[in-house]
C-alpha cells in the first residue's frame, strides 16, 4: 500500500509540471481510464486499491503527456499563423518594431 500511495504522489507531482488545457484534460480523463482499467485488472488479484491507484497514476501521467504534446503543437501553429499574417498585414516604423494593421 506504501509503494501505491508513492507512486500516486510522484503521478500527480509530475502531472502539475504541464498546465495547458489539454494538460489537464488529458490528466483528468488519462487519470479516470487508468484507475477504471487498473482497478478492474487489480481485482482479478484480490488488491483492486491498489490496482486502481497505480492505473490511475500512470494514466494521469500518459494523459498529461499526450495533452501537453496537443498544447505545444497548438501554440506552434498560432505563432506560425501569427508570423504569416504579419507578413501580409502590417509595417515597420522608423525604430525597428513591427505593427500590425
């Protein structure tokens, strides 16, 4: 139970590192189907606690990592977006700072 409950701790510290919204929903929902799943296969040993808990721990993590990935691909797109469209749509002043339109 002391292994469990380390490994639950050491899950939910490492998850609270990426806090994008896909982060987050990826902890939530990765935390949920590992639980469902390690607690359905921990009680085929008689510990489904203990199952649960580790499931749900690593499932976090997976989430989280999954989401994260979302996050910074979505945050890589919009600053690609943005650079393309100050190409077309805007102006440098006489000190060097670029405007938008």
């Amino acid at each position: 139970m002391k292994n469990s409950l380390l490994t639950l701790l050491t899950a939910v510290s490492l998850v609270s590192c990426a806090s994008g919204p896909n982060a987050q929903t990826g902890a939530v929902l990765g935390g949920l189907g590992g639980a469902a799943v390690g607690g359905i296969i921990g009680n085929q040993s008689g510990r489904g606690l203990e199952g649960a808990l580790i499931g749900g721990g690593i499932g976090a993590l997976g989430g989280n990592a999954i989401g994260n990935s979302r996050d910074q691909r979505n945050q890589q797109q919009y600053y690609q977006g943005q650079q393309q469209r100050g190409r077309q749509q805007g102006y440098y002043d006489r000190n060097g700072n670029y405007h938008y339109y």
